[in-house]
C-alpha cells in the first residue's frame, strides 16, 4: 500500500510532514510518497536521521500551497504545488490514500475533482472526530458545507455511521441530528425535514437514530454520530476546543494558587494527566472526507510529526476497511426520489 504525503502542507510543514512520514513508514510497513521540494525533504531526513527509512519515496514537486490561497483555485493556479501533485499521484492511482495537513478548501476541491465523489453522494463531509463522555463522537459535517439539502444531512448520517461501524468498531452506532431541542417537531425547516428522512431510515433499521440531540447533549456522549451542516458542525467543533482549552486554563490556575494546592495536584497528577490526554489531538491523526471515492484525511493545520504519523495510520486503516464499498452497496437508502 502506498500513502501519499503532502510534504509542504500545514503550519509546521516540511518538518513535522516529512518526518511524521517517514516514521510511518517505520512502524507501520506501507510505503510512503513525500511529496514535496527535494532539497528540503532530503534535509530533514537527513535532521532526524531518517534518510535511509525503508519504503520511503521522495516525489518532486517545487509549489506549495499556502492558508491565505484561495480555495477554489488554487489547484489550478498552483498545478505543481505539494498538493495538487499528490491529488494527480492519487488520481493516476501510484497511491492508495492521501494525507495533508494544508488549506482545508483547497484539500476539499482537490478530493472533489481528483478522487471523485461516490457516485449518488451529493457532497463531501468532513468528519472529525471528538472526545466525549464514555468514548468518541464523529461530527459529520463539520465545515465542508455550509449550506445542506436535508439529503445530504441524511448522507451524512450514513456515512458517519458506516465509518464509526468499519473503523472505529462501534456496533450499531448511535445517529442524532443536532438541533435546538429533542422534540421531533424542533428547528427550521431544513431540520425539520431531515428529522423525517432520519427517522423513516431508522424505523427500517438502515440506521440506529436516536432522535433529536441538542448540542450540550454531544459532548455527554447521547450519540455516536452528530450530524450536522458544515456550519452549525463547525461553530460546535471551535466552541467545545475552546472551552476545553478554558476549563484546562482555569484548572491549571487553581492547582497553581498556593503552596497546598500544588501539593494537591502532586496527588491527583495521575487524573490530570489522563483528563489532558482525552484532547490530545495527536492521537487521533486527522479527520476523514467522507464521500470521496478514495482515502483522503484532513490533518490538523498545526499537526506535529505524531500526528502526521496517525495520519497516515487513520489512512491505512480507511483503505483496508471496505469503508467505500460500503457506501457504494448503501446509496440506495441514501438517496431521495
């Protein structure tokens, strides 16, 4: 299997791309394409004593693309940059999956028009996945779009579920739809609409829909996937960081107070230490477009090499599950006459 790296994409990139690469390589056996400007690949390699790693392959590509270029175009106005030749590699099928920390939009239209939607699914969703009480929780739609049908909130639904089914092991996963209350007569019209295709899948047994969720309810874990437009989704996904990187702050500040309270943070180090670990970002690697035909995870702008590395294992894994195939054997369901 062969997983291609955009070696310049991301706020910490070459460094954490390449030498996150180039460590997945190491430890989980595939091959992997660096793509990127030779000079600077082979430099950091060379840094971290990496440069004779086994199953890594350097490709050429002397652009970048940077966080300010403009989405829709920048493929086309930047055709030898890192991510637009790792999108022609993935599309010429010399790789299985894609992995690349750099602009969201640009990635997203790269997925798009290089690996090709599945047929009969109307968008691409981002998919990120968050800690919540008792495990996880994929937000699906969480920025790819805006503005949804009730469709395509439906899709999402689907594509949530098969993924938290094919790679995160959960059987029968539980699907709400985010929404300003539980009643089933709550929200806008959109919702409202969405509420009626989720519930007719459910009571077919298509879907295991749990209803209305509001959004205090996701983090407390009353769904396994949240689904959602990529605006609300968004808004939810920076607000929950957010508070999170408050709530860390403000703890912190107490343990700090006074000479007893730091005493008392020797004691409950241990718990401390688990509850930041349930954030840390660089375990989960990067988040999934659902819908593509082919493998392509979005890593986080700020990635370290860690992360990068998980990427590139959450790729692996999207590749071997039949993820794709699922879809494709399911769009019947997912598809409104």
């Amino acid at each position: 299997m062969k997983i291609i790296v955009d070696a310049m994409g991301g706020d910490n990139a070459p460094e954490s791309a390449v030498w996150g690469g180039a460590l997945a390589a190491r430890e989980y056996g595939e091959e992997v394409l660096l793509v990127g400007r030779p000079e600077t690949v082979e430099a950091v390699l060379k840094e971290k004593g990496l440069q004779d790693t086994q199953g890594v392959t350097i490709m050429p590509a002397s652009d970048l693309v940077d966080m300010h270029d403009d989405p829709a175009t920048v493929l086309r106005k930047k055709p030898d940059s890192s991510m637009a030749v790792a999108f022609k590699l993935l599309k010429a099928g010399e790789g299985d999956a894609l992995v690349s920390a750099g602009n969201t939009g640009a990635l997203l239209t790269g997925a798009t028009l290089f690996g090709g939607r599945i047929k009969g699914i109307r968008r691409g969703a981002l998919a990120p996945v968050m800690p919540c009480k008792g495990g996880q929780v994929m937000l699906c739609d969480a920025g790819a779009n805006t503005e949804c049908t009730a469709e395509m909130l439906l899709q999402f639904a689907f594509l949530g579920s098969l993924y938290a089914e094919k790679i995160g092991g959960v059987n029968r996963p539980r699907v709400g739809l985010v929404n300003n209350g539980t009643e089933d007569t709550k929200g806008d019209p959109l919702r409202k609409e969405a509420y009626i295709l989720l519930k007719k899948a459910g009571d077919e047994g298509r879907l295991n829909f749990v209803g209305n969720v509001e959004g205090s309810m996701v983090p407390l874990g009353a769904c396994d996937v949240a689904v959602c437009d990529g605006y609300s989704g968004n808004v939810m996904l920076k607000t929950i960081e957010g508070v999170a990187k408050f709530m860390a702050g403000e703890i912190k500040t107490v343990f700090m107070r006074n000479l007893a309270t730091k005493l008392g943070y020797l004691a409950c180090k241990k718990g401390m230490d688990d509850f930041r670990e349930l954030f840390n970002q660089d375990k989960i690697g990067g988040a999934p477009f659902l819908g593509i035909a082919k493998p392509v995870i979005k890593a986080h702008g700020s990635s370290n090499e860690i992360a990068v590395m998980n990427a590139v294992r959450q790729a692996i894994a999207y590749t071997k599950s039949g993820m794709i195939d699922a879809v494709s054997e399911n769009i019947a369901y997912m598809t409104v006459e």
